[in-house]
C-alpha cells in the first residue's frame, strides 16, 4: 500500500491508475462499517484509494473534533490487509492551507435532521468531499447508508455540480445485537452500551407499524413509543422521510425511517430503508 501526505503526492500516484478507480473516505478509527466499503470498493474498482481526514469542517464547536478517537497506525495496517491500494493522509494545513474562503452547501436537502441538528456540518462534509473528489479524481466512491442524509447530500452536489463520480450506497454494518458500528460507539460506558440497541430496535418498531398502518405519523410514533422504554435515552428525532429530499415521504416510493439519540455525551445515529410498496 502506497502513503501520500500531500496533494501533489496524491495526484501522482493516481495519475497512471488502472481505471475505475474506487474512493472510501473515512476519519480513520477504523471498523467494519468502513472496511466494507473498500470489500465493495475492490469488487467493482481496479484500484481503491481510502483517505483518512480527521475534518474539522463538519465538527460544531462544542463537539468532539478533540477527542475523537486517532490512531494511525493501527487504521493503516487495517487498510493495507484489506487491500487499499493507495492511503491519502493528508494534515489539516495540507487540506485547507489558505483558511477557508470557498465551501459548498447544499441546500434542501440539509434542511432537517442531521442539518438541523449541526449547523455547518454539511457544508464541512460537502466541502471536503468536494475537495477529495478532486484529488483523487475516483470514478466510484462508497459511502455508508448508515450516513444516509449524508449520502443524499452528496448524490445532490454530484449532480448539481456535474461531478463525474458515481457514488455507491453500501448497506450498515451492524453488531451482534444490532446497534450500528460507529466510531462513536466507544465513548459508551457499560451502561449505555447495553442501553443503545434500542435504537436499532425502534426502527423495527416503525417498520412494523407502516407495513402495518402504511402511515408514516403512525410510524414515527411507534419508534418514539420504542424509545422510550430505555431512561438513558434522549431522543432527538425518529422520523419517516423520502430518501433522497428528507422531506415527507412520496406516495409509491421508498420511505426512509430515521432516528438520531444521545446517550451520556454520545450521539447516535441509525436508519432503515423500507420499501412499502405504494401503500402510502
Ligand atoms: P466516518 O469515518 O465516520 O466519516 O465514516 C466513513 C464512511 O464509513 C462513511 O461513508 C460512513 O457512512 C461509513 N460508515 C460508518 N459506519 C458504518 C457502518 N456501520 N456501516 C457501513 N458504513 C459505515
């Protein structure tokens, strides 16, 4: 596996790739959740570049851009065995040298939820997306439906921005007992370790009721009701939305039930797509 610090040691290396060449971004503190997209990433890709940024764009002020978790070596030895060709380690210096005059925001589709809930963090995640888009020039790049908005925000500003990238939504890897992988998941105490499943669990709840009721209120009422069974959980929004706007879900299309919860200091996140069927 090839290491570039730089963007022009970046560009050097894929400028004689063997085409298509596939891009995971991460921010390192690898797990299985990102190491399935570099499985998708070398099953449809010659060549899979993975980029480890810690961004500080995407991170409000009194988040945890400080203590989130960092280690290099042992995300570059997990890298290499998956068989990444090429790992772009860039500084911050290196990534945004001359402050930060230029970003790209999306608008719509960050409206609500995670949008919402983080004023700026989409406009850190577009911008930097933006930037390792053209760094890395990828021909694909995988992303996890555990991130769905994000997911949505940058298929909006690939097209918008006639991007020549195809980006690939890869399922959430989940463990035994269901809670999704997540970096984040390791700020868990005991306590609340045992307590978080409930947060996948709610989406089943909500999936029971709309292939029940077909009603997205009804839904959003049953992954409250979920909830609430667990005290060390404070929700911050379960919902029914349309995959690509987050807007309300469309008659006939798939509806997307999402859930964002903090217990302690932790926030997390989960989500499940549901095909209905044309029932709402
Ligand atoms: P992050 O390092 O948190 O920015 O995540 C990098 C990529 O890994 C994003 O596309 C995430 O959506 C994806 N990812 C994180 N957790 C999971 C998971 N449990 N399953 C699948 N993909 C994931």
């Amino acid at each position: 596996m090839k290491i570039a610090r730089t963007i022009a040691e970046m560009r050097d290396l894929t400028a004689n790739s063997s085409r298509p060449l596939g891009f995971v971004a991460t921010m390192g503190a690898l797990h299985d959740g990102h190491l399935s997209l570099v499985r998708a990433a070398r099953e449809q890709c010659h060549e899979v570049v993975m980029s480890i940024f810690v961004n500080p764009l995407q991170f409000g002020p009194s988040e945890d851009f400080d203590r989130y978790p960092r280690d290099e070596e042992r995300d570059l030895k997990l890298a290499e065995r998956e068989g990444v060709d090429i790992a772009f380690v860039p500084s911050v210096d290196e990534m945004y040298p001359g402050g930060r005059a230029t970003s790209v925001s999306v608008s719509g589709v960050t409206d609500r939820y995670e949008g919402a809930s983080r004023p700026g963090h989409f406009d850190g995640v577009a911008t930097v997306v933006a930037k390792l888009f053209g760094i890395v020039g990828p021909d694909l790049a995988f992303f996890g439906q555990k991130d769905a908005q994000q997911v949505a925000v940058v298929r909006r500003m690939v097209t918008d921005l006639s991007i020549p990238v195809e980006v690939v939504g890869c399922p959430t890897i989940r463990e035994p007992d269901g809670l999704a992988v997540s970096s984040r998941n390791a700020y868990l105490d005991d306590a609340e370790r045992k307590a978080a499943p409930v947060i996948h669990r709610c989406l089943g709840a909500g999936r029971a009721s709309l292939e029940d009721l077909g009603e997205p209120a009804a839904a959003e009422s049953a992954m409250l009701e979920a909830l609430r069974g667990e005290p060390l959980v404070r929700v911050e929004y379960a919902a029914a939305v349309d995959p690509a706007s987050f807007g309300p879900p469309v008659p006939g299309g798939q509806v997307l039930l999402i859930v964002a919860a903090t217990l302690g200091r932790t926030r997390l996140i989960d989500n499940l797509p549901i095909d209905v069927g044309g029932q709402i």
